[in-house]
C-alpha cells in the first residue's frame, strides 16, 4: 500500500444525537457496542463520493511516476444495482479507460480486495493497483431500526498496493479466505435484486432495508475471524505473541475484544477506532490503518495482522509487515493512545506508507 488514506462525512453523531424513540443513551449504547460516535453521509451523498474523497486525497500525494493501472472498489452498498462503483470513480479521478470493478464481500471486501490486489500484481499484470472501500449504510438502515442504527456509520479508505521485492517491509505474506453461503439470510437487504423481482411478488414494505440477525452474526464472527487467524499465524509461522498490531474489522467492540482474546493478542496491540466512527462495513479497516499510520501506531517494520467478517458469509485474514524503516528501538504503545484520534477532522490523517505485493 503506497500511502493510505481515510475520509469519514460530516460532523460525528454522538450517542446523544440518536433519535428519541429509540429509547437509548450514552451508557446504553457504549456498553452493548463500545461506540460513542458514527458519521452520517447526509442528503444526496452516496458511496462513490466518500470513495472519490478518499482515493482524491491518497493519489494527490503519490509519485508522478506511479500510475494507477486498475482500480478496485469493495462496497456492500454500491450507488446502483447496475453498474458497478468502480468504472464511474475511476473516470471521475481522471484516471482514463483502465480495468475498474466492485468487490461485493460486505464487511469483508477491503481484505477480499487486498488478496485480489496482491495476485493482479504478484502476476505481473499491473504494477500498481488502487484499492477502495467504502459503504454509506445510513442509506440501508430502517430509521425504526435502533439495534443497526446505532452501530453503523459511513466512511471511506483508500489504499495502493505496488510491485516490491521480497523481503521488502511492507510485504504482503499470506491470506486466509473463506465463505459460508448458507449463512447468507444472516446479514442482508431482502429487496433490489433478481432474487425478489423474480419471485412475483409485491416488495413487502421493509425489503429494502439492511437486516442483520446480531446475536447470530456475532457468534459467527467470533468464531470465523478467530479460526481465520490462527490458520494464517499456523500458515507464515507466527505465534500470537509475535504479531505487533492486530487490526480487525471495526465491528463493535465486544467483537473486537474477544478475537483478540481467543486468537491470544494483548489489547494494547490492537488497533481500533470503532469508538468514533462505528461499524463502516469494508471502510473499516482502511480507516483504521490510515488513523493509525497518521498517529505513529505502525511503525516500519510491524508484524501486522488483518481480519474481517461480512455477510455472504465471507472472512478473511492477511498478514504483512509494514512500510518504512524498521526502528529497533520501537516501543509498544499503550491502550489509551490506541483509541486516540482528533475529533474535528473529517479527513483521517493519512499515512505515506509503500506495502509491497511480492
């Protein structure tokens, strides 16, 4: 990934700002989710323009001589049914006629786009590709909805994943990727697609909302992302204990906090920032590597481990080391500095990092 970047809408709608009759407070929604704020896109904003603010803000400080040769967008929430995302941001990036598709994995899609990303590269057929994901799930949520309205909120990451050499920090080491397709009634939105138009029937007055099974989802998660990283640590030889930063898909925090507890990573070496930005669905592990690359969190060198859960079912893991320097003399950070992030910015500070594909 050379440089990561981040973009979240609008200002942050705190727990006190969440609608009345919802019969939630601070306290209410902190304890059952861990999060204090999420962002909403607002009125006539949809998913490819917090995805062009993202990659706008990653590709304006890349190298003159590093063009982008295709362009992935991972979005569970796509600004038509047909076409895909991704053909209209690359033209409206001025980036011309090159390859562009979406990545439909749900929560998922920014790992499932890594792996892609990596084997495009790795088989030399492009030399840099940029890497999008982005939801707007407040466009999906049933405002009676409170259980998904409160952990839901908007945003965008954008990465570049470029050829390097082995060895090289910022190399891409393995993946671990899965799919349970029987699970699939378990997160999803019932109307839109050929599957309800097919059936002849009239849409039934709540199809076209996101629906979410939580207590179900929740086990699912834990147990997949969990089961997923061991497999990768068992894959490229590590044990729990070696991984520098853990970065998991920012679901909620009781999710977050028993991964890490059952895969054996010290909490002080997970990167989260669900507190302030919610669930972002496939945004939400971009978002986090940009607030934490513009922090100082990762530093060169790393031994990071990603892990995602989404609907489909679908998980995956990746592990990679990463960019800069290594710095012998780093210490780890403690918890507190972890979850710290400027509360004014809509634009997550962006790391310049270099990720490697081979």
């Amino acid at each position: 990934m050379e440089r990561v970047a981040g973009w979240v809408p609008g200002e942050p709608v705190g727990n006190d700002r969440l609608p009345a009759d919802w019969g939630v407070d601070d306290a209410w929604v902190r304890r059952r989710t861990g999060i204090g704020s999420r962002h909403r896109a607002g009125p006539g904003v949809a998913t490819g323009d917090l995805a062009y603010e993202a990659a706008s803000r990653l590709l304006a400080d890349a190298p003159a001589s590093g063009a982008v040769d295709a362009v992935l967008l991972a979005t569970a929430t796509p600004d038509h049914p047909c076409p895909g995302t991704a053909p209209a941001l690359a033209a409206r990036l001025g980036l011309g006629t090159l390859p562009a598709l979406d990545i439909a994995a749900v929560c998922s899609g920014f790992v499932y786009g890594l792996a892609v990303s990596h084997g495009l590269v790795a088989s030399g057929l492009f030399e840099r590709v940029l890497l999008v994901g982005a939801d707007v799930y407040s466009t999906w949520l049933d405002p009676d909805d409170r259980s998904a309205g409160v952990v839901f909120g908007d945003g965008a990451g954008a990465a570049l994943v470029a050829a390097g050499r082995v060895g090289d920090p910022g190399e891409l080491l393995a993946f671990d990727l899965g799919s349970d397709g029987t699970g699939y009634d378990l997160i999803t939105v019932p109307g839109g697609g050929s599957r309800a138009r097919a059936g002849g029937r009239p849409p039934e007055p709540g199809d076209a909302y996101f629906r979410m099974r939580g207590s179900t989802v929740y086990q699912h998660a834990v147990e997949r992302m969990t089961g997923s990283c061991r497999a990768l640590l068992d894959r490229i030889g590590w044990d729990p204990g070696d991984v520098d930063r853990f970065v998991p898909h920012q679901a909620n925090a009781r999710i977050l906090s028993a991964v890490a507890d059952r895969v054996g990573i010290a909490p002080q070496r997970c990167v989260t920032q669900v507190e302030r930005v919610g669930n972002t669905g496939a945004a939400s592990i971009p978002l986090a590597l940009a607030d934490a690359a513009g922090r100082g969190v990762l530093r060169g060198g790393d031994r990071v481990l990603l892990t995602a859960f989404g609907g489909g079912l679908t998980w995956g893991s990746a592990a990679l080391r990463w960019p800069g320097t290594p710095n012998t003399n780093r210490t780890a950070t403690n918890s507190t500095d972890m979850n710290r992030m400027d509360t004014n910015s809509t634009d997550t500070t962006e790391g310049t990092q270099h990720v490697s594909a081979r």
